[in-house]
C-alpha cells in the first residue's frame, strides 16, 4: 500500500495543468467559517459552503459585492477579515503549540488538541500547476502515533478540479457542534481523491437548474489496528444550490475490501449498486459496510439579523432503494451587529442524535445500529474514535452557543453542552459503557497579537465516566498559540 501511495504522489506531480493553484482552507478555523456564513446570508458569497476542506477559489471568486449597494459595519468588518485570510502563493508555513489536561470530549468544528501536549510544524507551497504542505506533528501521552504527518498533502489541478492525496481532515455537513457522517473527530486517514474547486453552474439547460455545485470523491486506507486490516474507505459528496442561498449536500461512505475481504471490480460495483439489503448481510459476498447522507441548509438575512438553518440525517441501512434508519441534526445560527464599530453576536443553538429511526425523525428506533456493521466490526471509526458523532452511536446532544466577535477578529464565546451518551445503554458504544449523562460550560478567548493568536479555554464538565479517556475532571483548560508564517 505505502508503495501504491508514493507512486500516486509522483505521479500528480508530474502532471500539469493551466488552471492558478489556490490553498485549501482547512476546517480547523471556526471564525473563517463564521464570517464567509454571515456573508452568504447577505448574498455576497454564493455556492454551497458545508464540504470542508473549502478551496480558497470558491471562497474569493463567489464574493459579489454588488456596486451601490450599502452592507452593514459588522460584514464589511467580515469582508475584511476573509481578505486577510487568503494565502499568498509561493512558500508558506506555520506553528502551532496546544496544551490542555484533558482534551475535548465533544469535538466541534474548529481546532483542537488531541493530547495534553500538541505541537505542529507545517511548511507548504503554492504555485500555478501543483500545491503542497507538510505537517509534521507531535502528540505527547496517546497509545500510538505520537508523531504523525496528519493535514499533509499534495494536490494538482486540472482546469477547475483538483486531485489530490494525503491525510486530510473532513467536515461534511452544515452542524458546528457535531456532523453525523465525516467530521474531525477523528484523525484524519491517508486518501487520494479528486474534487472541484469552483462551484459555478452548469452552462446546460438540463442541469442548470442545480445551481452552483461542489463534488468531492475520495479512497482512503482505515489502517492495520482495526478487526479487519487495511479496510478501504470511499466517500463521495455532491452539494448543490438549486435556489439562492438554499444548499442541499447528498453523501455516501463505502467501507469494503481488506485482508481476507473481496475487493474485486464486481466488489465495488455491488457495493456502489447496494440495491435492497445487499450491503448489510454477513455472508462471503457481503461488499462493505455504507451510510448514506442528505443535509439542507438554508440562509438570509431579516431587517440585519443574519439567519442560517440548517438539518442533517444519515442513514445506516437500505429498504429496496430508500435508505432508512435514521440519525439525525438539526440547527439554526443567528447572527446580528452590536454597536456601530463593526462588532457582531451570534447564537448557535443545535440538537444531534446518533440513535436511529426509521424515517429520519420518526419511527421504530434500533439500539447500537449507527456506525457498526457485523463484517466490519470496528466500524465508521479510526485510530480509536468515530468518523461522525463525537459521542458514538445512539447519543444526544443538545449544544448552546453564544460568540461575540470584535471588529479586529477577536472572539469570546461561551458554549453550553448538554449530553444523553450511549442513551439506548448498547454495549457497542465506544465512549461510554452505559448510558450517562454529561454537561459542560466553556469558556473560551481568542486574541490577535502581534506574532499569531492565542485562544484560551475554561471548561467546566461533569465527571463522566468515558472509554476512550478515563474519568473525566471536573475542570479543564486549553490553550492555543499559532503563527502563521
């Protein structure tokens, strides 16, 4: 496989293209994320926006400022920021040092330390035909992998698509605090993949009607510590907006092959195909393991209160063609300027369940069905954690938010959690044993200084009994410097 991985490599880099390079934003800035949302609810970025990593072409290309129109102080303020955030082409590079004594156990879109000492050193490049970055991190005090090239990667672009190959973080669906199918949660897995970076419309009559659109395609390697070694991932996501500021995303994981497991040409095509309960049985043709996704999100602004909703279900099983039992989010952002210097709040506020009904949010509801499966017994999980919902199968989650932003980027946000982990009490939830309750206060700072910015959190939790990190303190503190070179 290593072999396979290092001939991919310098084969894109031998490729070339016409089409300028753009760096990826990685789904690791929640402010990033924060002002290109309040900026499509004002109509001035267009394009699906909940497939991260995000190509910097979609973000830069699709701002429409129309001429003459007049926008409030707080989203020029964003408009500002996003500015600041383009990369330059040429070398690059960063540092980031992350120290906590007790990691998140809810892990939300933005970045995070895995372990209580995190540091990582990455360097990257971006020219016309080919782009690149290096991470080299490490973590103190975890069973395996303390040293890790995670969020390395090299990519070229051919006219308006990019392929791609390294370990890439994913975050796909509109949640903040939680997305059902591909989240960071876990770390990220070596892939190779092919995705689009501007989403602007087909020119034909026959598809037009979806609208700008983004796809992204991937086969990633599960690793050898699971039950079934060297399990192939393929992920697959098609996000549309059919009416303005309306995005629909439809996703679909594959988890098949493997030692001792088929991977033959009819392999995939059954697992693709996967009519009526092909993918869910145990016997020797068995092709894999799938869940299948649909998210919509919807954003505008109302007399300058900025207006984001959002749901999301993913599906565990199939009935003939229709998949069913269910897991499901929902949420909504709401956002509004304070004072007349540019400053804004917003409020989050979101509900997840990982247990499944039948029909998204009714019907007969299974225990312990949500990313296992009886072949592949490790599951929709790596390195020890789920690819998905931070707290496993069959969890609810109900979160609060409340982030006051400054003009200059600055942010103070408080965060409320409120748990039901293992809620059908399985035995095949892997954070909690049984079920339990869990709550959290967090409290957290970012500041802009002169070399970066540091981020310091408070984190008040009960002491919840867990599988992947022992009991839990009543207290926990973070902190981030990173620098950006």
């Amino acid at each position: 496989m290593k072999n396979k991985v290092a001939i991919f490599l310098v084969g894109l880099i031998a490729l070339n293209s016409t089409a300028s390079a753009q760096q990826w934003a990685a789904p690791n800035d929640a402010g990033l994320r924060r002002d290109i949302e309040l900026l499509k609810s004002y109509n001035i970025i267009s394009g699906p926006l909940n497939s991260w990593p995000i190509s910097w072409k979609q973000i830069t290309e699709n701002i429409n400022i129309v001429e003459g129109s007049s926008y409030p102080t707080h989203v020029m303020k964003a408009i500002d920021r996003v500015k600041n955030k383009i990369p330059n082409k040429g070398f690059r590079g960063s540092i980031v040092a992350r120290y906590t004594n007790e990691p998140n156990l809810v892990r939300g879109f933005g970045d995070m330390p895995r372990s209580d000492a995190d540091f990582s050193v990455s360097a990257g490049f971006t020219e016309e035909k080919i782009e690149a970055n290096l991470s080299v991190n490490y973590r103190n005090n975890v069973s395996n992998h303390n040293v890790n090239f995670d969020n390395s990667y090299i990519a070229t672009h051919l006219g308006n698509w990019s392929l791609y190959a390294g370990a890439i973080d994913r975050w796909w669906g509109p949640g903040q605090e939680n997305t059902l199918l591909l989240s960071t949660n876990a770390r990220p897995m070596m892939s190779a993949g092919l995705r689009r970076n501007n989403p602007k419309a087909f020119k034909t009559k026959w598809l037009s009607w979806m609208g700008p659109w983004t796809w992204d395609m991937f086969v990633a390697n599960m690793g050898d510590d699971r039950a079934i070694p060297n399990a192939l991932m393929a992920g697959m996501r098609l996000g549309f907006e059919p009416i303005k500021n309306f995005e629909v995303g439809l996703s679909r994981t594959m988890q098949l092959c493997g030692l001792d497991r088929p991977c033959s040409l009819d392999t995939w095509t059954r697992a693709l195909i996967a009519v009526g309960d092909l993918d869910n049985g145990a016997g020797a043709k068995e092709p894999g393991n799938q869940l299948a996704s649909i998210d919509l999100a919807y954003s505008t602004n109302l007399n300058g209160l900025g207006l984001r909703l959002y749901a999301e279900g993913t599906a565990e099983d199939q009935n003939v063609i229709l998949p069913f039992q269910f897991s499901r989010l929902v949420g909504g952002t709401f956002s509004k300027q304070v004072g007349d210097n540019g400053d804004s709040m917003a409020l989050n506020v979101e509900l997840s369940d990982s247990g499944d009904v039948r029909a998204w949010f009714f019907g007969q509801r299974r225990a312990g069905i949500m990313y296992n499966h009886s072949i592949y017994r490790t599951g929709h999980r790596f390195d020890g954690r789920t690819l998905g919902h931070s707290l496993d199968t069959d969890s609810k989650l109900i979160s609060l938010s409340g982030i006051y932003t400054l003009s200059d980027g600055d942010v103070f946000n408080v965060k409320l959690h409120f748990a039901s982990i293992n809620w059908d009490n399985t035995n095949r939830n892997i954070v909690s044993a049984n079920k339990q309750k869990y709550q959290s206060v967090e409290v957290s700072v970012l500041k802009n200084i002169n070399f970066g910015y540091l981020e310091a959190k408070m984190n008040f939790q009960t002491k919840a009994n867990t599988l992947t990190q022992g009991l839990l303190p009543k207290v926990s503190g973070e902190l981030i410097w990173k620098l950006s070179l």
